[in-house]
C-alpha cells in the first residue's frame, strides 16, 4: 500500500537551491512549503516563479515556523554547520548540499545533535546517486565487477571567478565529490588519510588559506577491510576541463570515467583477448528506480532557459540526474523512519576525509586518523 504522507518542506539557499523546487512540489510525499533568501528580490522572484506562498528573509524566523517537518540548506560553504545545528535543535530534520561542515569539530557536533534529537540528517553528496554511479553500483551488486580491488576518483575545476570564500580554497577542503563515490559503492568508513600537495597557485590565493598547493592527491585506507583509493583534486591554475571522475577496479570487469566530457565511459574485462578487454558503453539512465511524478528530472534541469541555469549544475553535466534521486531517498527516509544515505556519521566521515587529508598535505603526507563518529 503507498504511503501518502507528505512532508513540510523549507529551502534555503535559492541559487542551486532553486533546482529542488519544482523535484519537491512534484514529489508524492512532499508539500514545497517554505523557501528562504536574505535578498527579498530574488526571494519574491524564485516564489513566484514557483508559486511558493511562504517565504522567509530570515533563517531564524523560517525554523520558528512550527509547520515546516524538514529543512534543505543550500547555503554558502561556511554556513552549513551552523545553520544545520540550528535546523536539528529547532526540531527540523535536514538534508544538507556539500560540504557538511568546514572542520572535523563541527562534523563531530552535528552527529552527537542528531543523536541527541533524534532528527534525521543527510548530505545531498550529487555523485552516490548520479546515473555513473548508480550504473557502477548495479553491476557491482550483480557481481559483473567480481571482487573489487581499488577505487580511484577526482574533482577538478576550475573556481577563478567564483565568489566569497571560493579563491584559495584549499583543493581537499571541498572533497565529497570524489571521496564520496569510493567510499560509498561497498559502504567502506574511511580510517586514516595520507596527501600530499603538489604544484603552487597564485600568491594573491595562497595568502588567503595559507594552502599554496594547485593540486591535492590522497589515499585513503578504509577500516575492517582490504582496499585503500586514491583521490585528487585541483581549483586553481591547473589546466583541465570540469571533470568529476569514478574508477573502479574489479576482478572480473573495470569501469573507467572518460578523460573528455561527453565520451562514453569505458568497461575492461578481464581474460578477453587483448584487443577486446576496452569497451565503450552507454550509461543508462535510472529514472525507473523513481516515483513517476519526478522520473524526468533525472534527464534535465528545473529550467529551460540556459542562461538561468545555476554554474555548478552547467559544469557539473547537470550532476549525473542525481537531483530526484536525492529527495526521493531523503523524503523517503523520512516517511519510513529510517537514516538516509549519507546518514551524518557518513557525511562527516566523508566531510572529515578532506578537510584532514589537507592538514597531511601540509605536514608532508603525514598518516593522519580519521575519527569513529559512530561512538
């Protein structure tokens, strides 16, 4: 029988956030509640794009709302630990855009306050459910891959002209896009880190963070099991097109990312003749695993002019049809009184992978722990 409850919705954030609008009000289980935006002429223009009613410049005054069931904060970097403790201890459940926090500290606070309040969080990481990924999981879980013997992915793009608190960013201090995939295809907690940087960027960007490194690369050894992956990551003066990648090596058959947006990805199988062991395949989509009412979205953004298209979705090739399949878990989540995936010792684990595997960078590739946060 199909449950009907739906689910009191507040966005906050109305840049990429705005993507979610139109996911939620079509969504069985969820009523587009609330939205919220400091600047009242985006915040009135988004509303009535939309036809959102309810509407808030002030994120205090949108958690005192006794209607809203559930936040979803698309917020700058450096206000998501703040604004989802506050969200958890004003009753809200939350879904969360990366990063969790800025520091292992805060990741740590987060997952002692949903403990304490019982609420439901998640970190809406676009690559667990993009189309590549979840292409890579179904052959994994009917066993093509045979047993997977090391992970690898990156995230490299170039952030010159973004705003706020972008310049200088150290490349590991915004690493879910790729530690996320390796960690997530078998489940595996991340144990400890080694990085080390590589190259330097600009003066007048170094300064900012005191990080001088153009690229980052790491292993990461996962606990009570035998694989370790290597990510990497670069922002700044290091010529590449946007790429978010996911390898993934297997007995049996390999998935390989392209090195071009727009090629194929590639399958290697094993005990072929050498010639035929590379072949190219067709990702498909996995609109089918969705309710009806949101199943398109996984083909194109919220909007149909270009121009008004959010930068990170543009370069992100529309983040991998991931969008539906995040509030589709995260909703469901919620009605089936169940932690989502990423459930927040996850996320900080995830989270806490590169904001450490910077601080090793700067002590040279120093091993460094990744704490238990399910203690």
């Amino acid at each position: 029988m199909m449950i009907t409850k739906k689910i009191n919705v507040a966005i906050a954030g109305l840049g990429f956030g705005a993507e979610f609008i139109p996911i939620y009000q079509r969504h069985p289980n969820a009523n587009m509640y609330a939205i919220c935006q400091r600047t009242r002429s985006r915040l009135d223009e988004v509303g009535d794009a939309f036809g959102v009613e309810v509407r808030y410049t002030n994120y205090d005054e949108l958690l005192r709302d006794p209607k809203i069931d559930a936040v979803h904060i698309n917020s700058p970097i450096p206000n998501h630990a703040e604004q989802t403790l506050k969200a958890l201890r004003a009753g809200k459940h939350v879904a969360c855009t990366v990063p969790m926090a800025t520091s292992v500290e805060e990741c740590a606070e987060i997952v002692r306050t949903v403990k304490e309040t019982g609420k439901k969080y998640m970190m809406m990481e676009t690559v667990v459910y993009a189309r590549e990924f979840l292409f890579v999981k179904d052959l994994y879980e009917k066993g093509e891959l045979g047993k997977v013997q090391f992970l690898k992915a990156s995230h490299q793009q170039d952030m010159d002209g973004w705003p706020d608190y972008w310049p200088g960013l150290p490349p590991m201090h915004y690493a879910t896009h790729c530690v996320g995939p390796v960690a997530a295809l078998l489940k595996l907690e991340a144990a400890y880190v080694s990085c080390f940087g590589s190259g330097t960027i600009r003066e007048e960007l170094a300064r900012i963070h005191n990080s001088p490194f153009a690229v980052e690369s790491a292993h990461i050894k996962f606990k009570d099991s035998d694989l370790s992956a290597y990510v990497y990551r670069s922002l700044f003066d290091t010529a590449r097109q946007y790429r978010e990648s996911f390898e993934v090596y297997g007995s049996k058959k390999s998935f390989e990312w392209p090195l071009i947006e727009g090629e194929d990805p590639i399958i290697h199988t094993a005990k072929k003749p050498e010639h035929e062991i590379p072949e190219r395949v067709k990702t498909p989509d996995f609109a089918h695993l969705l309710p009806k009412e949101i199943q398109s979205f996984t083909t194109r953004g919220v909007y149909d002019a270009e121009d008004s298209t959010h930068l990170s979705f543009t370069q992100g090739a529309g983040h991998g049809g991931s969008h539906p399949h995040l509030v589709h878990e995260f909703l469901s989540a919620l009605i089936e009184d169940r932690d989502p995936f990423p459930n927040a010792w996850q996320s900080a684990n995830w989270t806490s992978v590169g904001i450490l595997s910077h601080e090793s960078a700067l002590k040279g590739g120093e091993l460094i722990p990744v704490p238990d946060f399910k203690v």
